[in-house]
C-alpha cells in the first residue's frame, strides 16, 4: 500500500481484493489517532470509508487497476473529507431497498451520516472519484511539538527525523568509550536508526495509534 502523508492528509492505494477493506479502515483509525478525533466521528468516518471503498471495489475495472484514498482534514478541523477513487465507468446512485432487501443500502447509509457527498470525473485519469464530507468537531491536525532530551524519547512516540514525522519503534542506549552516554533511536520505516547524545535535544509528538501498535523495546545500559 503506497502511502503519501502530512499533517493535513492521507493518500494511498489499494489493490482491489477484500481486504484493502479493513486496510482503508486501519489508515482512518491511524490518521484520526493523530488528529484526536472524538469517537462518534471516527465511528461515522470508518462506515462511510467501508462503504465507499466496498462499493469501488465492485465496480468492474479495465486491467489491474488500484482504488485511491485520500482522508483529509479541512478548514480549522470541523470537516473530514473522504475520497475514494476507482477506473469504473458509470455514477453511483442511492437505491432505495425494500425491507426485505438484503443489499443495496451502502450509498444510502454514506448520504444519511454524511454532511454532503458527490461524485466527480477524475480530470488526469479515467474513471471517477466518490467523495463524502463528515462534520467533525474536535478534530485538531495541528500536532502537539514539544523538544526533549534523546535520553527520554520512548517507543511509540513521533520523531522529526531526516524532514518527517517517524514513528519510534525501540530505544536502546550505550556508553561512549569515553563515559558519555549515547542513545540509539530504531524507527518503524525500517531506515537507519538516529544516535545521539543523552542530552541532544529532539523534536517529538505523540499519537494514540502508535503507542497502541508499538511494543516498548528499551535495552539496558551497556557498561563500558
């Protein structure tokens, strides 16, 4: 899943099987961890995505086409905005099953939580991209900053590194053949991992989603 992310924003691709589902969802719950987000919000959010997702999925597609999503955060955080973009021809429409029908309700579950929705032409590609926009008071895309020492940074915590927020995975320290201490920080991107001075200061924030996926790995001291 190729994934393109700032503070504001999220996009990526799906391969069209069944569990880009759940993955769609993963990413919503990821972003709105960052952004605070209250639990109605992500409630309602994670069903409009479902179905959105669910229904690009099933339009038929030429090739091996890959489905689009991008979740942003609009005006001072009071709009979620959710796009999910297919190859398929035709305009999705709300049907309106009988009660006995056992399908056809995702378009119309989408127009019920929704603030508004759409539907527009992809201008640089074919197909097109099914959009819903969600009121979401309390949502905050501005992230906490805060510059400490590298000796407190802890897993789970976000990272400036390299121009990027990256995800603390481990923390280990050791000593300097001179006495110092130094600490090494592994990030989740699978890049090289940051040492630095004990006292080095850092810029950190930290987001729910990660603290609840990364497991604490500290390693002890190592004594010269």
């Amino acid at each position: 899943m190729a994934e393109h992310s700032d503070f504001r924003e999220v996009s990526f691709r799906l391969t069209r099987c069944r569990s880009s589902v759940p993955r769609a969802r993963a990413a919503l719950r990821a972003k709105l961890g960052e952004w605070r987000a209250g639990r109605a919000a992500a409630e309602d959010g994670e069903l409009v995505l479902s179905e959105l997702v669910t229904n690009a999925l099933r339009v038929p597609a030429p090739g091996d086409r890959l489905v689009g999503v991008r979740i942003e955060c609009r005006g001072r955080g009071e709009l979620l905005r959710l796009e999910v973009s297919d190859a398929g021809a035709g305009r999705p429409e709300v049907q309106r099953p009988g009660e006995l029908d056992k399908g056809g309700r995702g378009l119309l579950l989408v127009e019920t939580l929704a603030h508004r929705w759409g539907v527009d032409e992809r201008r640089a590609a074919i197909g097109k991209t099914v959009w819903a926009e969600l009121l979401a008071p309390g949502i905050d895309p501005a992230p906490a900053e805060v510059e400490i020492a590298a000796v407190t940074v802890r897993p789970g915590q976000c990272v400036r590194a390299w121009g990027a927020w990256r995800t603390v995975r481990a923390v280990r320290s050791e000593r300097y053949a001179s006495g110092g201490l130094a600490v090494i920080i592994v990030l989740d991107d699978g890049g090289p991992a940051l040492r630095m001075d004990a006292a080095e200061p850092l810029t950190v924030r930290t987001t729910e989603f990660a603290e609840s996926r990364v497991q604490p790995v500290v390693s002890p001291v190592i004594s010269s």
